[in-house]
C-alpha cells in the first residue's frame, strides 16, 4: 500500500472511525502495539501518509481497535484492489484483481442507475459517464468487509457519483463509501466518508515474496513463479507454458551447476 494513495487514504478513514468510535486517543493506539508504536505513526496511518505495511501491523491495528483480525486483513487487501473470493474451481479463498471483479445483483442495478443518470445528462459538448462496473464491484465487497467488521451498530453504504470527460472542468466518476455509527440512542452520526480506491497496481501477497525457493531454483525465479501461481486460475493457464518453460530451464541450469 503506497504512502499518500487513494487505497491508504480510504484504510486511515476506517482506522480513524474506529478509534473515535471507541473514544480512544492516539496515544491509547500506539501503546497497544509491542514494541509500542510512536503517536506520530498511528497519526500519519489515519491520514493515509504512512500506512500499515505488513500484514503485522496490520494485526496489531485490529487487536488495538478491537476488531476481528481477519476482516481487517481482507479490508487491508481489498482496498488495494484484492478482494478475497471463493473459488469453486480451486476449493479455495483466493485474492482477484479488482479490474476482474463482476458486480453483483444488487451493485449492477446501482451501475444501470448511474449509467441511466448519465446518458440523461449527455450532450455532445458534455460527455457524463458512470463509474465502471468493476469500480461498483470492488465498493460492494469493501462494503461487504465493512459491515461484517463493524457490527450491526454501524451502518455502511457507498452512493456513486458519475464523472464528466472534459479537459479543464472535468471531475472523474466515483464510488464513494460512508460509515456511520450509533453515538447515542437510535441517532447515527457520519464516521468517515471515502472514495472507493482505484489502485493501479496489483500488489502480490507478502507471503508469496517471502517464499523460499525449492528445490535448486534460485531465488529470484522461485518469486517470478510464485508470483505468477498467485495469479486467477484463467491468467495461470494462459501462462501455463511459459510456467512450465521457466521450471525446465531453471531445473536444468540448476542440475549443470551440480555437475
């Protein structure tokens, strides 16, 4: 997650809601990590400047915001365009691409308003457009995250906002995200409203960077593979062959050196 994005900015909102929620301080945050955490650090985490890394600190955020660990974890990727899917064709939880994503019933009604609302408004001189239905998928399952993570005292919805395509007064489409939470009797008050993140570069998972080569691969081809193995199942099988090529020849090279 990079300093100053879109996908840290919308991750520190969340962070931010939370502990004002709790009514604790940023010094409260800080001090539940260990090693204890600077306040400066937890502040530039709320504001998007320095957001949480690892998967880590990560945890360490949802013990000291008393929130479920893994929902924060899947949150955390998500708002970097990874959002965790079961997959019937592997019989397992895996992370796809969010420019992958298909929206659901509910979200493709939201993007059949949007897109109505703009063709309403288009001239020939004005060219509106909606948010693009991927960027309506990846909203529903922030959303998603969000509700299973908050609780039944918060309320989560997103409102989409079309875009104009013109050089100097244009704005682009959005997706935005709002939290709001019960402060006192049946009142709700706004936490934290957000642009849904549109990143721009697939992350891979930390773990796969991490992995060790096996066998006599060297490290470098063990990341380009286990990079690629973290792919969907349809990209791995048009790499298929080029997978099985880097193996080989990797295989080989290793065997000559043995010799």
């Amino acid at each position: 997650m990079k300093s100053g994005s879109s996908s840290a900015v919308a991750f520190g909102r969340v962070l931010q809601a939370v502990r004002k929620h709790l009514s604790k301080n940023q010094a409260d945050v800080a001090s539940s990590f260990d090693p204890k955490l600077s306040v400066a650090a937890v502040s530039m985490a709320e504001s998007g400047n320095r957001p949480p890394k690892t998967e880590a600190i990560v945890r360490g955020y949802a013990a000291a915001l008393e929130l479920d660990e893994d929902a924060l974890l899947d949150l955390w990727w998500a708002m970097q365009g990874m959002a965790a899917l079961e997959s019937r064709a592997e019989e397992r939880v895996v992370k796809q691409w969010w420019r992958e994503l298909r929206p659901g019933f509910d979200a493709e009604l939201d993007l059949h308003r949007a897109e109505t609302a703009a063709k309403a408004k288009w001239t020939p001189n004005d060219d509106y457009y909606a948010p693009s239905a991927a960027l309506f998928a990846l909203a529903d399952v922030i959303c998603g995250i969000l509700v299973r993570m908050l609780g039944e005292s918060w309320k989560v919805r997103y409102k989409a906002e079309i875009g104009l395509r013109e050089p100097s007064d244009g704005y682009l489409a959005v997706v935005n995200i709002e939290l709001q939470a019960q402060v006192s009797g049946e009142s709700l008050e706004m936490m934290a409203s957000f642009a849904c993140p549109e990143p721009v570069t697939r992350p891979f998972p930390t773990e796969l960077m991490r992995a060790k080569p096996q066998g006599g691969t060297s490290s470098d081809v063990a990341w380009i593979l286990n990079a690629l193995m973290a792919m969907p199942a349809r990209e791995r099988a048009a790499v298929a062959g080029f997978i099985h090529g880097l193996r080989e020849g990797s295989n080989l090279y290793g065997a000559g050196e043995d010799k």
